[in-house]
C-alpha cells in the first residue's frame, strides 16, 4: 500500500486521493489513508509517499524500442558538438572496435560541426579515411557517409531511387554523403557485421538470414537495455511505432523469462514497396499475439520524412527553396486503398505524416475508409503533425482521429527545424492545444531515441513551449492536461483504458511514484524530477 501520497487517479470521476492499495497485479482500493489503512494484513508492503505524486504509469505512445536499446551502443554523436568532439568520439569507438565492418554513429544534430557547414564524406573521411562511417541524424531520415562506406555499398556514383529517398549527388556527379531516408540509408547500414536486426522494423521486413541462437540472445539483451531504460522513467506502457514479426517474438521469448517489465504494442510497418497481399502478414501478427503485456493490431505508414531535409511534404513550397514542397512516399490512389483495406481488416493505422501535406493525405485516407467500410472503434492516429494547414484542424475531432504528438520535438529557435516554414506558415506548427480545444484526443509521448524518452522532460516543454517566432499563439497546455496525454490517453489509443492510463478499483497495477509533488513544482523544473518507484503489473520495475 502507498500512503501519505498526492495521489493523481486520472479518473475525471474521482480525481484525488491520498493512499492506494495494490494485491497482486491489480489496485484493489483507492481512497483515505484510513481507508487503505483498513485493508492492511501482516504481509503488507507498506510505502509511504510523503507527499510525492503518484500516479498511473506512464504511456509512451511512440518510441523505437529496439533501436533505442541499440543506440546505447554506438558513437554517441548526439552528445558531441564541432568537429574535434565528434573526432575523438568516432577514434575512441574504432579504437575500442577494431572487428566492426561499419563505425555508426547516431543522434547528431544537422548543425554537428556548425550551422553553415553541413556534414559530408570529405569532412567524415578526415575523421576515418580507412574504414566505413556513417553518422545517423538524430532524426533516422538522414545519415551522412565517408567515402569508404559509399564506395562499399555501391553508392560513390549516386543511385537512381523511388521518390522521397535520395543519395545526394554535387556537381562531379559523386554522392556527397548525405543519405536521404531509408531507402538510400539502408545499402550502408548493410554493411554491418553486428546488431542490424533491430532496424529492420522500419522497413517491415524480417531477418533476411534466419537469426541465431546468439543472435536472439544479443536482440533480447538489446531490448532489455530499453525496457529497465523506460522503467527508470516511470514508463509502463510502450506502442512502438517499428515492428515486424521476429521482434515480437523476441519479446515473446522476454515475456516468457518474466522480464517483459512493459506493456507493448508492435505494429506492421507497411512500405510503399509492398503489394497490399502483405498485410496478411499484419494480419497474422493481429491474431498471434494478443496478451496484456504483448500485442499488434496496428500498421504503421510512412507518408513523408522531416522538415530538416527537405523531406516533409507540403501543402506550399518551402520559404527557403523555391517550388519545393517534399515528396509523397505513397502516391494519393496507393495510400488511399492501403488505409482502407487495413480499415477493412479491422486494425489501427498509424501514419507518421509531418508536412501539412502529408497531414491532410492521412486524414483523407482515413475518411475514404471510414466511408468504404462498416461502422467501428478505429482510433487511428497521426503521428507527429509538425505543420497542419487550418483547413484541416477540426478534421482530427470530427473523424475521432487520435492527434499523437511529441513536445520535445517542438523548436525554441527558428533556425532549429522550421527552416522553410515561414512565418506565415507557422501558425500551424506543432499546434497541440489548438488540436485539443477542438476535442481531439491527444496522446504525447517521446519518439526515443531521437529524444530522450523522460516523459517529465516532455511535461515540462508541453506546459513551457516558447514561440520561435513573436507573434505565434500560446500553444502551452496546463499540468493536467498533459498529464492526461501521457496517461489516460495513451491508454485510449492504445485500448486499454480499462486496464491502464488510470488509478481505479480492478484496474492493473501500474504505477508511478515522483519524486516530488508535481503540481507544487514549478513547470520550468519539471523535468529535473525523477521516478522513484515504478510498478508494473503489481511488480517494483524500478527503485531510485
């Protein structure tokens, strides 16, 4: 039992308590500390909060799990800055590897040597003439390569590819090293001889190479490094936003040792390679797995990439590049019909979709299928929604589409991403409140590892969101708000609002515990709290 708490139930009905009891794998009372007090037997753990929050666990509703865990394992570009940083970085790893056919780094930022000089394979072979390197935005939409990785990966010359992904070419005809999106980025992230499988996922496919025993073992461990990560931060409810059938396997196989220490859903990643017949596939994984903790039922669809590279796709041109508006990685007709044979299936869609363009596009499949087929609970989503054209804000509510946002992502400067953008255009970004005042369902979360995964860094950059550009409207949303985004909405979309997202009689135990109490904490200072105790399913997962 924990008393002496603030307890935060998420339940409108009966919002406040200050003592909850747990038995097993469920909250079985929720009340006074008299009240919980009452119930104690000789066995019973007491906790007492001295007035830190507690609250419902925390729902991540999107992350890349299994990428995350293996970026705890590369050069760490997004803790480097300027050249001579990310020199020592990238000698200290080839030094501490010397059998690693390929040297990756991830999470740099498009400034890492300096704002106006972008990276390329000259810069990367004066940091590694000899040996292949890549350097993965922190975004996983561009990767830049020296010329010993292009060159082994058949790339040095260009290559012609479908449209939204490009090997960038300079007057010589030569790839300068940047490598925009997956398919241009894959051939050299080919080349590794270990880990690899844990990207596979973003392209829907399975492990080309039937894995090993050793191989699975390395891929749980890998995925274990995530699950204790999102544990220490208060996170008992994952929807991965990557997936295909042997990474559900492989957390089968963690669920079976008892070390699934999150709730998870892994969806289908449908490509626009893929013939719709592959959904079968999604299909069978739908119907496969489905227990509390480990379950599918939903396709993820890329539309477009980022507004960094040029990538998202857009209603009108980008300001700083003119008659450019980014390319549809599906064209109308295809997208149209994927969403709503999916719709048919009766699964979740999931559509990461950034430019106001591929905002709308995602809408209007949603629409198509909502027409095309029978009356259901859909609850499909959009991931990101950096920029939303106004014609399209009240869209979200009116077609009960789930707006899935991550308010870390949203700059402080306006050279930060929004380059292009325009002031005009603006208005519209990263929109959140106003998606929520129109009734919209919002759920928040982090997209780890391109950010840290804390959800109080992300409570905090919701509620202290300072406009890049003066003028702009208060997009800030209060403490209960966001908390609600992080909690009971992420249980919604995730359906398992009745099982999860809030503290009630017979609900599962998964809990928080703060290390302060939150509504006395000022929002700027959110984020330095920590979680001092997570409970999963009954089970401690995490103890400061």
């Amino acid at each position: 039992m924990f008393t002496n708490a603030s307890v935060l139930t998420m339940d409108p009905k009966a919002p406040r308590a200050t003592a909850v009891a747990v038995s097993g794998d469920r909250v079985t009372a929720v009340g006074t500390d008299a009240e919980i007090e009452a119930l104690a037997g000789p066995e019973t753990r007491r906790i007492d909060a001295k007035g830190r929050t507690l609250l419902p666990g925390f729902v991540e509703s999107h992350v890349h799990l299994f990428m995350g865990g293996y970026n705890e394992t590369v050069i760490r570009a997004d803790r480097v800055s300027g050249m001579e940083a990310l020199r020592a970085a990238v000698t200290d790893y080839a030094h501490a590897h010397p059998d690693h056919s390929l040297l990756l780094g991830q999470g740099a930022d498009y400034a890492i040597i300096a704002p106006d000089q972008p990276l390329d394979r000259h810069l990367l072979d004066a940091l590694c003439p000899d040996r292949p390197l890549a350097i993965m935005a922190y975004d996983f939409h561009t990767a830049w390569a020296n010329t010993a990785a292009l060159t082994a990966a058949g790339l040095l010359q260009g290559r012609d590819l479908p449209r939204g992904n490009a090997v960038v070419t300079g007057p010589d005809g030569k790839a300068t090293g940047e490598l925009q999106e997956k398919l241009a980025i894959l051939p050299v992230l080919e080349l590794r001889n270990v880990g690899g499988r844990e990207s596979l996922g973003m392209s829907g496919i399975e492990p080309p190479v039937p894995p090993t025993e050793k191989d699975r073992l390395e891929d749980r461990e890998t995925l274990k490094v995530g699950l204790r990560h999102a544990a220490r931060h208060g996170i008992t409810s994952m929807h991965n936003m990557d997936g295909n059938r042997y990474m559900l396997e492989v957390l089968r196989e963690i669920e079976e040792e008892g070390e699934l220490i999150s709730r998870l859903r892994v969806p289908f990643h449908l490509t626009p390679e893929m013939d719709l017949s592959e959904l079968d596939r999604a299909s069978a994984m739908t119907r496969d797995f489905t227990s509390d903790t480990l379950c599918s039922g939903v396709v993820k669809i890329f539309l477009d990439g980022v507004i960094a590279s040029g990538t998202a796709a857009m209603i009108d041109p980008y300001t700083n590049r003119p008659g450019h508006r980014g390319d549809m990685l599906f064209t109308r007709e295809d997208f149209i019909a994927a969403a709503v044979e999916i719709d048919r299936r009766g699964m979740q869609i999931a559509i990461h979709a950034i430019g106001d363009a591929a905002v709308r596009l995602a809408l209007d499949g949603y629409e198509a299928a909502a027409k095309a087929n029978a009356p259901r609970d859909r609850r499909h989503r959009v991931e990101h929604i950096e920029m939303l054209h106004p014609d399209d804000l009240a869209r979200f509510a009116e077609l009960g589409v789930v707006a899935s946002m991550q308010p870390p992502h949203a700059p402080v400067r306006e050279d930060e991403t929004t380059v292009g953008i325009g002031p005009d255009r603006a208005r519209y970004a990263y929109a959140w409140r106003d998606i929520a005042e129109t009734g919209a369902t919002l759920a928040f979360s982090s997209d780890w590892p391109i950010v840290p995964i804390s959800p109080l860094a992300g409570i905090q950059a919701a509620m202290t969101r300072r406009n890049w550009v003066e003028g702009l409207p208060d997009q800030r949303l209060d403490l209960h708000a966001v908390l609600a985004a992080y909690t009971r909405n992420g249980a919604y979309v995730g359906y398992s609002e009745g099982m999860t997202g809030t503290l009630r009689t017979g609900m599962k135990a998964d809990l928080a515990l703060l290390s302060g109490d939150i509504e006395k904490t000022a929002a700027d200072r959110i984020g330095e709290m920590e979680v001092d105790l997570t409970l999963f399913d009954g089970r401690i997962t995490h103890q400061r």
